[in-house]
C-alpha cells in the first residue's frame, strides 16, 4: 500500500505514476486538468478523486461500519446525464462509473453533497449549504424507500425533463461539437476496433476523433467515431479503463466493482481495456453551466439524492437494503451528512490552495 501523503502534489504525482502503468495517458490532456485544477475548488474536487480515497477512511472513521453497496464512488454535481433505454425512452441519471467500487452508502452521499458545498463556494449554485445537504439527504430517504426507479423523462418528471433540455442539446449544436473534434492521425489499433464493435452495421465512411473531456478522467485516451447512418449522424465513444483510484490509494483490489456495472444505459459496456458509451444531442454528460438559469435547486438536489439511492438499492441483496434502511432510520439528526460535507469541503479547500500555491 502507498504511504498517505499529506502534500496535495505528492500525492498528484504518486497517482498519475500509478494511472501510467495501466494506460498511456495523454500529455497535453494533463498539463490542461492542472490548469483547470488551479480555477476554483469545485473543479479541483471533481479533478482529485484519488486524493478522496486516501482521506475517506481519515476524515470519515465512523463511516467505515456503513452497509456495503454498490456505490458510484467519484458522484458529484456534474455526474449526471441523460440517455436513451431499451425502449427509447429519455431517461436522467448517473452518467459516470469509472470508479465504481464496494463501499459504505453513506460514502457517495458524502461526496455529492460536499460538491454541493463547494459549488456553492464557487456560485455555482444559489442554495444554502444546509438546505442543499438536507435536499440530497430526503431524496436518498425517498429513494431507499421506494425501490430502485429510474427518472424517464417521458410523461413523467417534466421538470426535470425541461432542466436537462437546453439549447446545448439541440443536435445541430451536438453535432456541430463534434465535426470541430480533431482526427486522429495514429488512433489506438484496440480502440477502433471497439469503436467499430459498437457502431451499428453498415459500411458508411467513419472518422476517428481524439476528444477532450471530463476532469477526474482527464487524460485517459478517448476517441470518437462519427458516421452517417441511414439518414442520420451517429457516434461512439471509447474511454481508457484504469482500476478504481480506491486500488492506489488503499492497495485493495477486492474494493474495486468492475465499472459499468450499476449503469443502465444499455450502450455503456467495456471491452476490453475501453469504456464504450454512446454519444448523442440527448445522451450526454450535464454540467452546471449548462442548466438553465432559472431551475429549483432544492428539487434538482433532491433527484441526485434519490438517484443515487437507486443505485444503491438496484444492485444490493434483500439482507443489504434492509440493513441500509435501517442504519439510514437510525441517523435521527439530519444534520450530519452537512456536517460530514464540511469537514472534506475545508480538506479540499486546503488542498486546493497548496496545489494553486505550488
């Protein structure tokens, strides 16, 4: 196991050491998440998940008994999207599964409410740091009652439905995006072939893109494949697969959970050493600066709440909901998820400051 550096820097450089042996990631791509790594605390968090996991079982002791689910791991604000099911339909959720892993509930939980709290540092968002914690924290009530139920964005949730809709998603936009991407003059021979695995049949003429995308997995190798199919555009993305940062940080290959394994975007696979998703005006990845200015915070948190709990709920043994329903009952004061939030918000503002001052 590799020691626990208290230097944010340190620490920085022991994992993308680390991530190296297992992808060969992109200079130019990491030199720009350090950049971005120095604008403000929010993306600094969503950029230093490894550093979360060396300090989850410090800062957190007594989270360390909680259920053991199927937890997303690196959830914050930014960890949603949409994307179609089986049936076509518009569906809202976790976008993101590269660091899913076997963790106590209470764990991603604490994390998207501390990037709740950080964004709200940021003005990001508009909401009160307790009310956003007490939003997330009834969603995931709700969830964990109810069942696992994914948010369609059909004839049901049409709030959340105009939330995620934007200009942004308008395919002329979407595509636009996308014939700006780069081609790519010397594509990873196993990436085209997973690209092609995942394009639908035909033998239409297909560019390979590099892309740029995401922070925590800033870096990693992506590639895109865009082609006309059928009267329409089409493309895929591949995604370099790392173990979870939880196998650097804790040297215990038995935490990891096998990504994608809670997604049910039923174009999200891996093959071999790719994540494979597809790429869509409707099937993507939602950030803050993209939801309109004028949205109920408070609800929006809450949906992340119990989007959350289905995840947790989805994958987890009959024995396993019943004990997180009864260790969430047992949590009578509804303040310590803001309380758990603050102490990792003020770690990650420390942290923060020392990478920006180094």
């Amino acid at each position: 196991m590799p020691p626990a550096p208290m230097d944010i820097r340190v620490a920085t450089s022991g994992y993308e050491r680390w991530l190296a042996a297992h992808l060969r990631p992109v200079a130019a791509d990491l030199a720009f998440k350090h950049a971005r790594m120095r604008e403000a605390a929010f993306p600094f968090m969503r950029a230093t998940y490894y550093r979360w996991c060396q300090r989850w079982h410090v800062l957190a002791p007594g989270e360390q008994r909680a259920a053991r689910v199927s937890a997303v791991g690196d959830l914050h604000l930014e960890n949603f999207g949409t994307w179609r099911d089986l049936e076509g339909r518009l569906v809202w959720g976790v976008n993101d599964f590269d660091e899913v892993a076997t963790l106590g509930w209470s764990q991603d939980l604490a994390r998207l409410a501390t990037s709740a709290e950080l964004a709200i540092a940021d003005g990001r968002l508009r909401v009160r740091r307790r009310e956003a914690c007490a939003a997330i924290l009834d969603g995931y009530r709700e969830g964990v009652r109810q069942g696992s139920r994914p948010f369609t964005l059909e004839e049901r949730n049409g709030w959340l439905r105009r939330v995620a809709m934007n200009e942004l998603r308008d395919p002329a936009a979407f595509w636009g995006k996308m014939d700006a991407l780069r081609t790519a003059r010397d594509p990873d021979e196993d990436a085209v072939r997973a690209l092609a695995a995942a394009l639908p049949a035909g033998d239409a003429p297909v560019r390979i893109c590099r892309r740029t995308a995401g922070m925590g997995s800033l870096g990693r190798p992506r590639f895109v494949a865009i082609a006309d199919w059928r009267g329409g555009r089409v493309a895929r993305e591949v995604k370099a697969f790392a173990p979870t940062a939880w196998v650097w940080a804790r040297g215990l290959d038995e935490i990891a959970g096998g990504a994608p394994a809670a997604s049910e975007d039923p174009t999200v696979r891996r093959d071999g050493r790719w994540l494979v998703r597809r790429l869509a005006p409707h099937c993507t990845r939602i950030e803050l600066t993209d939801l309109p200015r004028e949205r109920d915070e408070e609800k929006l948190l809450s949906a992340m709440g119990l989007e959350t709990a289905n995840v947790h709920v989805r994958l987890a043994s009959r024995a396993t909901r019943e004990r997180l329903r009864r260790e969430l009952a047992a949590r009578k004061d509804p303040r310590w998820l803001h309380e758990l939030a603050k102490i990792f918000s003020d770690e990650i503002q420390r942290d923060f400051q020392a990478f920006r001052a180094g």
